[in-house]
C-alpha cells in the first residue's frame, strides 16, 4: 500500500488491472513484438467481456497509436465500484489465456518474470483479489483447459488463439 503523510492510502482496482495487464505486456516485450503483446491484451479484454462485462471499463489504444507505456491504458473510475474478487477472477483468467497465447515464446519462467515486474505490493493486492499463478502454472499438467474452464482453441486462421467456453458436466 502507498504511505503518504504518515497513513496508508487504499490502492484503487484500477490501478491494479493497469498494473497487471502492462506488466504482462512488459514481460511479453523481451520474447515477442511489442504489436503482438499489446494485441493479446485488447483482443482477450474483448473475448472475456462475455463473463466479465466490467472490463468494458478498460480501453486500449489503437496499437499504432501506443506510446507503449502503462498510460496507454485507460480505466474508467466505474470499475473502481467492481467486486475485488470479481475482479481477481477477470485477473486470473487473463493471465493464463495470455500465457497461453504467448504459447512457448512465453518459457518456463514467464510467471516468475510476470510476479517480478508486477511487483510484491500488487502481487499481495492480486492475490488477495484470488488470482493464483501457482494454479496457472499447474495448468500444465491439463493441457488444452485454463483454469476457468475455457477450452483453447487450436485451429485458427490468424495468430490469435479463441475461446470456448467449456460445458458444465
């Protein structure tokens, strides 16, 4: 939490997602195009509004038209009154559908890399909110399903993997 004036000062929700999705994109940077990372990020905030209609909320640039900096990413104030764990299962799900999408350009080590450029403050906030990235990173061990029950789709045209919503059994 930030200290100022000698009282701690609550971190706004919107902080959090623009600190998550461009640490993401950050990480992503050292392995890919800056383009393609940026891309991941508007096209997931899209797909996943049909289970998390808050992220409209989040707004991202035309790619040619970043200045490829945390202030690329604009959060309406609206999203600041969201749940915190609704929030954290937004989280979640964009962090494992990104890692995925990054496929092996993301390696091994790209969770730790994630958690490091995020930083332990927002990472404590995070995982207060109920992300898990050890779960993300178990998920190797079921390949093809995230851990929000989206399945992968492998078959595309484009770069850009597409979700299925997996049936209830």
């Amino acid at each position: 939490m930030n200290k100022s004036s000698g009282k701690i000062e609550k971190v706004q929700s919107s902080d959090v997602i623009k600190h998550t999705l461009f640490s993401l994109i950050f990480v992503a940077h050292s392995k890919t195009s800056k383009d393609y990372a940026w891309s991941i990020v508007k096209n997931l905030l899209v797909e996943l509004k049909v289970d998390h209609d808050f992220l409209k909320y989040i707004h991202i640039d035309e790619i040619e038209n970043l200045n490829d900096n945390i202030d690329d990413i604009t959060v309406i104030s609206d999203f600041n009154h969201i749940n915190p764990k609704k929030i954290g299962e937004a989280i979640q799900n964009i962090v494992d559908v990104f890692k995925t999408r990054m496929g092996k350009k993301a390696g091994y080590f790209f969770l730790a890399e994630f958690k490091e450029v995020l930083g332990e403050e927002y990472h404590s906030i995070i995982k207060k909110m109920g992300v898990d990235l050890r779960l993300i990173d178990l998920k190797k061990e079921m390949p093809g399903w995230d851990t929000q029950n989206y399945k992968i789709k492998d078959e595309f045209d484009s770069n850009i993997a597409f979700l299925e919503k997996k049936e209830k059994v």
